[in-house]
C-alpha cells in the first residue's frame, strides 16, 4: 500500500513524458507543425514516430490513472467518512465523489481512444473521445475540489474514552488543497480561452495541398500523408489534391492562442491527478489508525 500511494505520480510522471516527448520530436528537423510554432497536441501525436509514443505511452499512463480511481479513490472517501465529523452530509459527500470517481474512469477510457485513433484517419472518432475526456474529467475536477474542500474544513470527530486519536487527513492535504483549488481555476480560464473563445476566433481548418512549399521540401512525406484521389475530406480540401495533414497557416496567432490554452488545461487536468498521492497517503494513514483502534478494543 506504501508503493501504491504514488500510482497516481507515476501516471502523471508518464503524461508528462509522453506529452514531452511529442513535443520535441515534432519541433525537430522539418517535422510538420501545421504552419504554427506549436501545434495542437493532437497532431503531434498523430504523427509517427511521435504516434506510437503517445499510444503506448498514454494508454498506460491513462490505465494507472483509471486504477486510481477505480480502486483507491473509492476506498479513500469510505475511510475518510468515518474519522471525519462529515455529519450529515457524509452520504452525500460519498455520492459525489463516486460520481466523480466513475466519470474519471470513463474520461480515462476516451483518453485512450484519443490516443489510439488519431486526427488524421479517424477524425470522427478522436474528436468525440476528446470531447468526453474534456467534459467528463472537467465535471470531475470541479467535483473532486468541492468534495476535497468540504473534507479539509470539517472537524474531527469526537472519540470515545476507549480508542486512540485517529490521524486526520488534514496534515497530508494542508499543502495541496490549495493546489487542487488554484489548478482547478486555471484548469476553467484555460479551457474558456481554448474551446468557445478559440471556436469564435479561429480560421476553418484546411487540408494541406499537395503543391505547397512544405510538400515541396518533403515530398515522400507528403505523399505518404495523402488524400486518395477524388477525396476532398469533407470539404476541407479547398485545393485539391491535398494531404492528410491540417493547416492553420491563414489564422497563425489565433490558433496559436489556441493550442497554448490547449496545454495548459491539458496539463492541468493530468497535473491535477498528482494531487491524489494526497488522499492515498490519507487513505494509508486512516487504514492504519482503524487498524490501531481495532486491536485496542480487543
């Protein structure tokens, strides 16, 4: 349990590897960024070498972060409820964090589809998962900081003449209760500027014609990321033939502002379950004293 308290670090430490990683493979030599200096990470991830990082890498750095919430977030909220003095509210409390629990384990499932179905072949597919992330893990977010807030602020519950004091779960959440509540806002300014800010501002997205100057100094590449013949992608291929690729080159600064506010809520959301080695560390400190407790009775 000790080596467990850390699952979700660990899966955080893999986003954060995976996500770099991306990046600078997609920043080096001629690599495709889509006529912008930073390109959504979508497509960075979308291109191989860069694809197989972010499947492999996602989809276990997402499956840990599922275990947490599956197995140890559930438990922790249990444990809690009874050394805390939640009083009334304790059923509701625990109603709303596994709500949140399940809505995390379902997000973390359409993270994997994102990863796996990238944005060049399977559009459909990756935005739809994308969106379930997003709105799933965000409903989550702000559930696990309105839960973990209520848990902070409540008061220990009076014992009985016969059991040891319990630890309480506030020394291991002072720190990054705070943490959870700042990058739960930034979290929403980012996501504002990003999806309906970013919606209004930005150009129609456009397919890559085939005669373009990139083309032109990467032809195999190009030629390997082609339309099939005929194929006008739904109408995003305005000079036809064009290639797979995504340009964003007619609106450069405002799909910029887009895919930095992309990152930073990406991090956020991903950066947020680090602050869960916080309820494990109350979950282990909480077991041990209802352990405690139970041999001083016997």
């Amino acid at each position: 349990m000790k080596c467990l308290r850390w699952l979700p670090l660990i899966g955080v430490g893999l986003w954060g590897a995976v996500l770099l990683t991306i990046e600078i493979l997609v920043q080096t030599r001629d690599r495709y960024k889509g006529g912008i200096a930073m390109p959504y990470i979508s497509d960075a991830g979308g291109l191989k070498p860069g694809y197989y990082v972010f499947a492999i890498g996602g989809t276990i750095a997402s499956a840990l972060l599922f275990a947490q919430h599956l197995f140890f977030s559930p438990r922790y909220i249990s444990a809690i409820s009874s050394t805390n003095s939640l009083a009334a509210s304790s059923r509701c409390l625990k109603g709303w964090w596994y709500t949140a629990c399940a809505l995390a384990c379902v997000a973390a499932v359409a993270l994997i589809l994102v990863t796996w179905f990238d944005t060049y072949d399977s559009e459909d597919v990756h935005f739809y998962s994308a969106a379930t992330f997003f709105l799933l893990t965000a409903i989550a977010l702000t559930v696990f900081t309105v839960c973990s807030t209520a848990i902070y602020f409540a008061k220990p519950r009076p014992l009985q003449s016969n059991t040891q004091p319990p630890k309480t779960t506030t020394p291991s959440m002072a720190t990054l209760w705070p943490l959870k509540l700042a990058m739960t806002a930034i979290f929403w300014i980012s996501v504002i500027i990003y999806l309906p800010i970013g919606s209004v501002v930005a150009c129609e997205s456009q397919r890559l014609p085939l005669d373009s100057d990139y083309c032109a100094r990467n032809e195999d590449f190009c030629e390997d990321m082609a339309l099939p013949e005929g194929d006008d992608a739904g109408g995003s291929c305005e000079e036809p033939p064009c290639t797979k690729l995504w340009d964003y080159s007619d609106c450069p600064g405002t799909t910029l502002m887009s895919t930095i506010s992309q990152l930073v809520s990406v991090v956020m959301l991903i950066g947020y379950q680090a602050t869960f080695i916080s309820e494990n560390t109350a979950l282990f400190h909480a077991e041990q004293a209802m352990g405690s407790r139970a041999i001083v009775t016997v």
